[in-house]
C-alpha cells in the first residue's frame, strides 16, 4: 500500500505543477499514470510541438515545458507509478479513499485530485480500406518526433490547428510538405491559417483543397497516395508518409463508473471554490474538468491545481488556518532538504 497526502491521477503539466503547490504547503503526493513517463500528452503526443501561450515563456516546446515541471516539483519528492490505470476508487469509513490501478497496485490517502486531462486518447482514422496495413509503415497519426521526416516527402491530411502547425513547422524539415484537406476553408488559428497561406504563396508547401485521401498505394510502406479532388477525379501522388490529423476521440475510462458528476464527457467540478466533485474529497483539475466557463488551456490546469491544494490541506488538517506567504519572502523549503531563497538584503550604516 503506497500512502501520501494527495493521489493525483495523471501525470500531465496540472498534476505535476499540483505537486509544487501542494509541497508549499507540506503535502506529498503520488502520481498514477497509465503512461510509461510524465508529461502526459506534452510528452507522448507532442513533445517538440511548441507552446506560446505558457506564462513567462515566449515559446516552449512541450517536451521541455514538462521537463521544466519536473525540475521545479523534484524537491517535493513526488511518487510515481506508471505505465498503469487507475482502475478503482474505494471511500472508507474514515473518509480516506483507496485507488488500485489494473495492476493491482493500491495507493491510500485522504484526497484524491483527477488531472487526467481528457483521458485516453484514441485517434480517428480516415476510413481508407487498408489503412492499417501501412500503420507505422509511413502512415503515423501522431508525430512524436520530427526528425524522421528531414528530407522525406510527407502529406498531411486535416483542416484544424494541429494539422496547420505541423504543416508549418515540417516546412523547414521535410523535403516537400502537401497539405490535403477536404474544405477550402480552415478551422484554425488565424495566425496559422494566414502563415500556411504565406507558405504556399513562397511555394514552400502544396495545398490541395477540395479533395480528400481516397487509397494508399503501396506494398511493404507507403510508396504513394490516392487524392480525389472535387469535380477533377482522383490522382496519384509520390509519398513517404502520409498523416492524417483529424483530431483524438477522448475516453475517460474506468474514472466514468467511479460515480462522479458527468457531462459532456468531462467531471462537473465546483468552479466558485476549489474544483471538488459531487464526492467530497475528490477533485478534478485541469481538462478533465468542466465548469461554467471553463478554457481547456494548461495555465488555467495550474490555477485549478492551485487552489484544489489550497482546499486539501484544509481536509488533511482541519481546523488549521493557513496563512498565504509568498514564495518571494518565505522562500521554498523542499523535502529532500533544500532551500531556496532571496538573498538576504544588507544592512549597513551609512555615514
């Protein structure tokens, strides 16, 4: 039995800043992931895509956001156990709660904080007869990392933000990017939009609207595409890989039958006070979360993840007042020892 203060449930960019949080006020944690490493999508989904919108940092690349995370919560000495689901939540007489993953392994505390994000992630797939012949064969629905495309022929398939983004940054790797999307219009950024526009006009990439993917043509990988565009019939086109973007199916899993609140796929949560459930004692922070007016970004995870610690503190010492100090005047005291600190002003006579 793994006991701690706080069992986080998900390892992504909320849960691991909730681990800091929760340190500031002497809470230890335990993180269950059903991945096999932190990071949550930032690391297994896309970890050298950048992020602009992370407070203080201009742009960051996932993977490093996550590592950055690790390095600020690492004094806590935070727990893990990954490469397992939290399968079961079990509430005992004295209100603690027991969680057990699929394999078995059980974890005891009196808060549990769900930041699993949207849960597991399943991509949807373009409904081509062999597709999943050539899977992992030239056709990726996910790019972990960009470097297997320098100098490679690629086609993207999509009209949102993620397929623009990799179309942009895959313009400066690849040998020629092809974007195919079904739509001449796009559901993405502005911003996006307009610099994949700038591409195709510099003729740094090739865009071909209306039409779609309609075979993959190939024997051991994928050697070429089939592209039906409207009212013109199908061609032929030379590829080295073909990926289509066209969004993840989100599952919650197991954490859909453990009786909380459930809409629209997401946990209602009390947003006017600290994200509890329906359950006293669990929350739910960051994108797995729902709310009047909820924005499923990371630096809105962190507030959650913020005053969710504020809340379990109270529920592990009741009664207890806590008083608010800055990190600026108290410093941080970690558990393993360390301290950090401003340096102290001097005081000194001045004749």
């Amino acid at each position: 039995m793994i006991t701690t203060d706080i069992i986080i449930i998900g390892a992504g960019p909320t849960g691991l800043f909730a681990v800091f949080e929760a340190g500031l006020l002497k809470l230890k944690c335990h993180l269950i992931d059903a991945l096999p490493q932190p990071g949550g999508q930032c690391s297994e989904i896309y970890p050298k895509k950048p992020i602009y919108d992370i407070p203080a940092y201009p742009e960051i690349l996932a993977g490093d956001l996550t590592d950055k995370l690790m390095e600020q919560c690492k004094q806590f000495e935070p727990g893990f156990t990954l490469g397992e689901r939290a399968e079961t939540i079990e509430k005992k007489e004295d209100g603690t709660f027991i969680v057990t993953t699929n394999k078995g392994t059980k974890h005891h505390a009196p808060v549990v904080a769900i930041a699993s994000g949207l849960g597991s992630f399943e991509p949807r797939k373009p409904l081509l007869d062999n597709i999943t012949d050539f899977e992992d064969k030239g056709v990726e629905y996910i790019i972990k990392e960009p470097e297997i495309y320098r100098n490679k022929n690629v086609v993207i398939a999509g009209g949102g933000d993620s397929a623009l983004d990799w179309v942009i940054f895959l313009a400066d790797v690849a040998k020629s990017v092809t974007l195919v999307h079904r739509r001449n219009e796009f559901r993405g950024h502005l911003d996006s939009v307009e610099k994949v526009q700038d591409l195709k006009n510099q003729g740094k990439i090739n865009l071909i609207t209306p039409a779609e993917i309609t075979a993959i043509v190939g024997n051991d990988k994928v050697q070429a595409l089939e592209i039906t565009k409207k009212d013109e019939g199908p061609f032929n086109l030379e590829t080295d890989h073909f990926i289509p973007l066209f969004g993840l199916s989100p599952k919650l899993g197991p954490i859909a039958n453990w009786g909380l609140d459930i809409e629209k796929n997401a946990i209602k949560v009390n947003n006017a006070l600290d994200y509890q459930t329906n359950i006293p004692g669990i929350f739910a922070i960051g994108d797995g979360n729902i709310y009047p007016g909820k924005l499923k970004l990371i630096l809105c995870g962190f507030h959650e993840a913020t005053l969710m610690c504020q809340a379990a503190y109270q529920i592990i010492n009741p009664g207890k007042r806590y008083v608010l100090k800055y990190t600026t005047v108290a410093g941080v005291d970690g558990f393993d020892g360390t301290r950090k600190e401003a340096p102290k002003a001097v005081v000194k006579t001045i004749d």
